[in-house]
C-alpha cells in the first residue's frame, strides 16, 4: 500500500499558482483497508496516520513518516480496535487514541 504526499507552494497571484513537483510516494507495511486520521508536526516534516481494517474484526495500527527521508515508523499497534490521531504533543511525539471522542 502506497501514501502519496505532494508539496504545494504558495499562490503567487489572485489567478497565478505555481505548483512544487515534490512527491513523496511512501510505502505502507501491512494490508490494510483503509486510513483513517492524520496530522502533520509542527514544522510539517514529519505526518502521523493512521491505517486499519474492520468492521468485522477492527484493528488498526499508527505509524509515522519523516518526509525528508521516507522513513517509516511503527508508533501504536491495537489488534482489538482502531486508532485515533489527536495531532502532535509538544515534545514531538504523537498523540493517540483508542477513542473517537
């Protein structure tokens, strides 16, 4: 599975854009059905997501991404139900849920 992030620059004018070609193509371990909440750090180089699959038997797993380098990183696994993206805490790491609310 594949999570695709482009890099768009700023409006140069009321009808001028102008479009960054930056791509990141980041390879996802696992099959899974879908993603679900995601939320970028502070400076926006780094994106949180998170990934599961349901409804018969939830499960869900949280990973992160360093978009300078593509590095992947496993944060949070739950085989008995999804997980949830609160965004980024102030020392860098992510905030997860078990809960929607």
């Amino acid at each position: 599975r594949h999570v695709y992030v482009w890099d768009v620059s700023t409006l140069l004018g009321a009808n001028d854009v102008a479009v960054s070609a930056a791509l990141n193509d980041i390879v996802v371990p696992g099959d899974w059905a879908f993603i679900g909440d995601f939320s970028f750090n502070a400076d926006a180089t780094k994106l949180a997501f998170a990934v599961g699959n349901g409804p018969e038997t939830e499960n869900g797993t949280v990973f992160s991404v360093d978009l300078v380098t593509n590095k992947v990183t496993k944060i949070q696994e739950r085989t008995d139900g999804l997980l949830f993206i609160r965004g980024w805490n102030a020392n860098g790491t992510i905030h997860v849920s078990e809960s929607w609310e």
